[in-house]
C-alpha cells in the first residue's frame, strides 16, 4: 500500500509536467484527490490493515496528500501566469496607433441664427411655443383678420391640401394657437418653417424660416414693441445699431410697422449690403388687431398686444453675406463647414 502511495506521488508529479492550462491542472487534481480519485481509493481499502499498519500508512497517506496539494498549487499558479500572458497578447493595445478620425458636424446657419434670435428674447422672459407646419385655414388667416377676400389667400400664393387645410404660410398662426389656449400676460416667440408657392431664385424658395413674437397683457403700448424690437436689434447686429420704424400694412396688426436696422457693414454711411441706403429691413410688427384678440376670447378693453415677424433666411444672408438663398437647402458641405 505505502508502494501504491509513492507510485501515486510520482504519477502526479510526471502528469503535473506535462499540464499546460487550468483546465489540465484541475483534470489531475480530480483524478488524484477527487472523491473518486486514486487516493481515496487507496484509504478506503485501509479498513483491512492492522492498527498498526494504519497508521503509518494514514500518516503517508497525508504526506502524500499534503505533497500532491502542494505541487497542484504551484503549477495552478504557474499555468495562470501563462494563461494571463497569453491574453495580454491577444488584448494588447497599440496606444500609439493613430485613431479613428470623429467627425462632428456643424449647426446649420439657419439653425445657427434662429439659435441666436431665440437666445435674445429668451433673455428677455419670452418662452418658446411651437405650432404645425400644416394648418387650417382659419388659423393661417381668418383668424388672423384676413378675409376670404385677401390677395394672399390666392392658390398662386398658398400651398392647399384641401378647401380647409395648408401649409402655413406664415409662424402668426402660433398667435391664434397660443391666444386659443394662453391667459395674459403672453409672452412668447415662435421659430418655426413656412410655405410659399415660390419659384425658386437668389431670394425666394417655397420652404423658409420665420420666428414670429407675441406680448398680451395689461397697458402694452408701441413704446413696449419699439423697446423690444430695438434692445433686440442692439443684441443680434451689436450695441451701436439704430432702428426705424416705417408705417405699413398687415391685416392683424394695427398700426403696423416695418422695422429697419443700420447698416451693421457700413453703420449707415450706404455700402452694398444696404444697397446705399444705409438702413436695412428686417422684420414686421404692430399692435395686435383687437380681432385676432377676440378670437382668444381676450378682453380687448383690458388687455393690448404686440406682435412681430421676421424672416430667418434674410437676417443669416445679411448677416453672413450669403448672396443666394438656395446655397440653404443644397447640403452642399463645402458652404454649411464655413460656419464651424
Ligand atoms: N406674418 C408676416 C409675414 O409673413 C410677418 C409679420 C408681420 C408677423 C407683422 C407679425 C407682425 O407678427 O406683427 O409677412
């Protein structure tokens, strides 16, 4: 028996040589110490042996044991090593290599600038509402104090998608959105895409931007609009800016004005930009007709407004010295990268 032992130590110091993985390793640990394993094999038949013999034989049997415990541990940690080396290898990582190159976009200049127009009145308290790109008709004008008769109503001006429906052709339907479902004090912009039936050319396109403003509350007067309006000229086109405002007609707004801002190239000495005049157009505006208030079941006695438009294209073409408005819409990425 103590023969068996010895033969049982060498057996597992010749096969522990050969192990090369983990998974070897544990295959002799079985086999040798495992319940089913060649040692327990052996103790089990001790039950025949004298006292005597017992003994020595179990005190060798733990020798053993204890040696073949001590050689598997060594070659567990051996092979790990190895193991461990080997995926380091396969994992290793070049941190000198080149990498891949990211190429992060850039905002549009029309995203850019309605960004910029929305930024100023959101200092200013205004809060942003939005409404569809397709409207009802009733919005887009009835409400808006254009009758059935009004020249813009024409299908030559209007994209219909029937009798009721269109594609807005104009952001003042927010207006009658947000009077619909708004109390006083109101006090919002609305950036937004409009449609017109425009052939194309250096300064028309069927599809454009406008950002449209509405202020309703108690003792709003002209003087509230032009402090607005030209804090706002002062924030996009700089501090030295001045404003005009010219007496004009929309059929929502009375009075209505057309406000002008100098020449931010030549300060109003006349240049290219201002076509010589030294003043350039920028935006409509006037106070809310009490007929579009009414619609909102506003009342008119208690509560004035003032409202205004301004067109996205125009302002970034002046602003950027873009000659051509299609140059927008032709994701030509030679045009937008400028404006990294
Ligand atoms: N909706 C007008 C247009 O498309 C622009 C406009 C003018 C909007 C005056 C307004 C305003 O709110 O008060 O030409």
């Amino acid at each position: 028996m103590q023969a068996q032992l010895n033969k049982i130590l060498d057996q597992a110091k010749d096969k522990l040589q050969e192990a090369a993985t983990v998974a070897q390793v544990d295959e002799i640990r079985v086999k040798m110490l495992g319940k089913k394993g060649r040692l327990t094999e052996i103790l089990r038949g001790m039950g025949k042996l004298s006292p005597e013999e017992r003994k020595t034989t179990g005190q060798m049997a733990n020798t053993v044991r204890g040696e073949i415990e001590e050689l598997l541990e060594k070659k567990f940690r051996e092979v790990k090593v190895v193991a461990k080396e080997a995926q380091f290898k396969l994992e290793r990582i070049d941190v000198t290599e080149p990498g891949k190159e990211v190429n992060i976009g850039v905002r549009h200049p029309l995203t850019i600038t309605m960004d910029e127009i929305s930024k100023v009145f959101t200092n200013m308290g205004f809060s942003i509402a939005e409404g569809p790109e397709v409207e009802t008709v009733f919005n887009n004008f009835d409400a808006l104090n254009a009758g059935p008769n009004h020249p813009a109503r024409d299908m030559t001006d209007t994209f219909y998608i029937n009798e009721d429906i269109l594609l807005r052709t104009q952001t003042s339907p927010v207006q009658v959105r947000t009077l619909l479902k708004q109390k006083p004090p109101i006090k919002i912009i609305s950036p937004g895409r409009c449609f017109r039936c425009d052939t194309p050319d250096a300064t028309h396109s069927p599809m454009f931007h406008q950002v449209e403003g509405l202020v309703v509350d108690e003792g709003i007067t002209m003087a509230d609009l032009k402090g607005t309006l030209d804090r706002f000229a002062k924030q996009l086109f700089g501090t030295e800016t001045r404003t005009k405002f010219r007496p004009h007609h929309f059929p929502f707004t009375e009075p209505s004005a057309e406000m002008d801002v100098s020449c931010f190239k030549c300060g109003g000495k006349g240049c290219r930009v201002c076509k010589g005049s030294g003043w350039i157009e920028i935006l409509g505006c006037g106070m809310v007709h009490p007929n579009v208030l009414k619609v909102g079941g506003i009342d008119t006695e208690r509560y004035t407004g003032f409202a205004f438009g301004m067109g996205v294209e125009r302002v970034s073409m002046l602003k950027y010295g873009v000659d051509d408005i299609r140059l927008f819409y032709e994701n030509d990425m030679r045009f937008i990268n400028q404006f990294k």
